[in-house]
C-alpha cells in the first residue's frame, strides 16, 4: 500500500480522536489577548507527537506555541501555520450552540473558532499525528507555529516570531485555515488603520457658541473621506496567472464623540480601516488620507485634529507564484481528496502570512475546506470537512516534504 493510501486509511479510523481535539480547541476559550490555556493545550499535543516544543511567549497570556520536526535530509523546510485565538464570543443568545460547546449537531461542530482557524489548529496536528503512528520519516523539516493575535495584527503572535528569526532558512509557509476549498490563496491585501481624532471645545448646551462642537466638525470630515472612499473601493488589480481581481478597501469603521446629553462634545474619535493591493503603497493610503483632513483644516480655521497609523494593528500585502512547488503539492493533495484542482487566488483580506512574505520573499500557500462562516453566531463546520482537511494536509506534507 502506498504511503498516501496508508495515510487515508489511518485518518478514516481515527475520526473520532480527530473529532475529540477539534471539540476540546473549541472548548478551550482563547479569545485574543488570552492564549495561554489554549497554548498549553497545543503545547502538549504536540509533545505526544514527539516534536520539539517551545513556547514563545511575548507578554503575559500571549502563548505561542513552535514545535520541530527534524526531517532525514533537512530538504525542504516548511513552516506549518495556524493561529488559534479567536474573536470574541458574541451575544451568547444568538447561537444555536453555545459558543464554547464544541456541539456536534446536524453533522457539524459548532463554536467559536470552528473555521476561524481552531480547524487549521486540529487538522495540521491530526494529519501530523497519522504520518508519525504509521512510522513515516519525511525528508524535509517542518516548524509548526501555532499562534496567538492573528485577530488583532500578530504583534504578540507570528509577527514577533518573524521579528525574532523563526522563520530563518525555511523554504516555504503554509497557512492551514478555514476556507471554502475553491482556491489555494497566494496573495492578499496589505492592511492599515488609521486613527482620527477630531477636537472641539466642550460647553453646556446652553452655552452652545461658547462650543466648537467636534461631532459636527467630524461629520463634515467624514463626509469628503467617503468621497475618497468611493474612488478608493473601485480600484481593482488582476491578479496575474489567476482569475482574481483583488480590490482596495476603504471604509470608516468608527465614529464616536460624546461627553453627556447636555455638553457640547469636545473630541470625536474616528477609524478607517484601508486595504490596499500591489497596485498600491501604504504611503499612499496615508498620503491619501492626510491630505483629505488638511484640506478640511486649509477650509476650516476652527477644524482641529490629528491623524495617525496604528502601529500595533496592521499586515503586510502578500503576493506569491501560482506554480510553486507548495501550490502543486495542495492542488494535488486536494484534487485526491475533493475531487478537482483548487485554483490560486487572492483575496481582499490580510493576515499573518504578509509578515512571511514581506520579509523572506519565499513562496507561500494557504488551503482549507471547513466553510466559511466565522466572525458571526454559529460559526461551525461540517465534521466530514474536518476529516477532508486532516486528509489533505497529510498528503500535503508526504508530497512536499518527501519519503524515503
Ligand atoms: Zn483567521
């Protein structure tokens, strides 16, 4: 029997263990900033499969987990990503299944980081896990990196692990994550967000012309930001060699000044998260937007305020080859699983894998089939999906890695 139908076989008989892990990730609750439980479990997991663990912990709470494998030959190196913190849990009378259940219902698992990436977590460990019980030595090195603040920039997650040189001499990254199954993603937006701050004077509304009210102030800001906004989002740029066209995103996502019902309010808050294709730099995005606020204050002499990047809060644009050995390995891995050759593609998101490329310059992939709802109630995944994924990972790693 071949490796790969070795592999099939294994996985098919242990549904119910990979199912287990899957329920206890969900269990484990790990919203960002709070990863250390979560970061034992993995750390653990890991050690049962004889891999060599080191937790990296940047602050308190924020538990990363980096495991080794050390191949026969060393050749190729692969960097196996996952992160596990999630978003919060939501108003808990909008699910079906509470959020940290891990309920089985209707063929699915159901909670919190289901797709969103606790499946990535499961199934990377899983599929490991039936390559090693089976006695299978691959060829190349694998460093798996568990991770923490994927939902919120990765500073305390894979950005510090690429900051401090892990990702050093390593060939190729993975990104093992939820996803529709269509497509294998080889780019993505760069993303920044910016911090605006209004300011006005505070009075008692019966005082209102002792006021300089920066609520209406913002308002008017807002106002020629969105037209900025409306060129913005219809820029487009073809991904070359794929069917994608990745888009630039502009949108103010928060507006908030008030003191009390009776005052004048004195500071208006605002954010704008901008996303931004090759067709773009981040120095434009700011320039773009700097130059809409300075306008507002040439026009206005009572406009006052200030506009900064947030430096904690941002990813890299990512963008790698459509025919890299990585790429060739997840199609073909998936073709034998769901029955066709997911395409490359990109994508209007960002994420971890911008802080790889960006800084290496090395071919990247990521593949998932558990669907796509996350961010929202009732995140969950097809259980059949779960297994799928374990699956095409573990031929992944026989293909790209190697046998003797
Ligand atoms: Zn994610």
């Amino acid at each position: 029997m071949s490796y790969d139908d070795e592999v099939l076989k294994y996985i098919d008989s242990h549904k119910s263990e990979i199912i287990v892990l899957m329920q206890s990730l969900i269990q484990t609750e790990s919203v960002t900033g709070n990863e250390s439980r979560i970061g034992a479990l993995m750390a653990e997991e890991c050690r049962k499969d004889g891999l060599d663990v080191e937790l990296v912990e940047p602050a308190k709470n924020r538990t990363n987990v980096v495991a080794r494998y050390k191949g026969t030959t060393g050749n190729p190196k692969v960097v196996m990503y996952s992160h596990y913190d999630t978003v919060a849990l939501g108003d808990p009378t909008t699910w079906t299944h509470p959020a940290l259940s891990g309920e089985i219902a209707d063929g699915q698992i159901w909670g919190r980081g289901a797709n969103d990436d606790k499946v990535g977590t499961c199934c990377l460990t899983m599929a490991f896990r039936a390559i090693r019980e089976l006695g299978i030595k691959l060829k190349g090195d694998i460093l798996f990196t568990h991770v923490a603040d994927e939902e919120k920039g990765g500073k305390f997650g894979f950005k510090y692990l690429m900051d401090n040189g892990f990702g050093e001499g390593y060939d190729y990254f993975f990104s093992a994550h939820g996803g529709s199954g269509q497509t294998v993603g080889i780019a993505a937006n760069g993303c920044r967000r910016y911090n605006i701050i209004v300011y006005g004077r505070a009075a008692h509304t019966a005082r209102v012309e002792d006021g300089v009210n920066a609520v209406v102030k913002a308002a008017e800001l807002i106002r020629r930001l969105q037209v900025l906004a409306y060129e913005v989002n219809k820029r487009e740029y073809p991904l070359p060699d794929t069917d994608t066209i990745m888009k630039s995103r502009f949108s103010i996502n928060k507006c908030v000044g008030y003191v009390s019902p009776n005052t004048v309010p004195d500071r208006c808050e605002l954010i704008i998260d901008r996303r931004f294709t090759p067709l773009e730099t981040w120095e434009q995005t700011e320039k773009e937007i700097k130059k809409v606020f300075d306008q507002c204050k040439a026009d206005d002499p009572e406009f006052c305020g200030e506009v900064s990047m947030d430096s904690n809060d941002w990813y890299e644009l990512s963008v790698a080859p459509t025919d890299s050995s990585i790429v060739k390995s997840i199609q073909d891995a998936a073709e034998k699983i769901v029955g066709f050759k997911p395409k490359p593609a990109g994508g209007s998101h960002s994420s971890d894998h911008g802080f790889w490329s960006s800084k290496y310059h090395k071919p990247f992939a990521g593949y998932g089939i558990s669907g796509s709802i996350s961010h929202a109630s009732n995140e969950r995944t097809k259980v059949e999906d779960v297994i799928k994924t374990t699956k095409v990972y573990a031929l992944l790693m026989l293909d790209l890695l190697g046998t003797n």
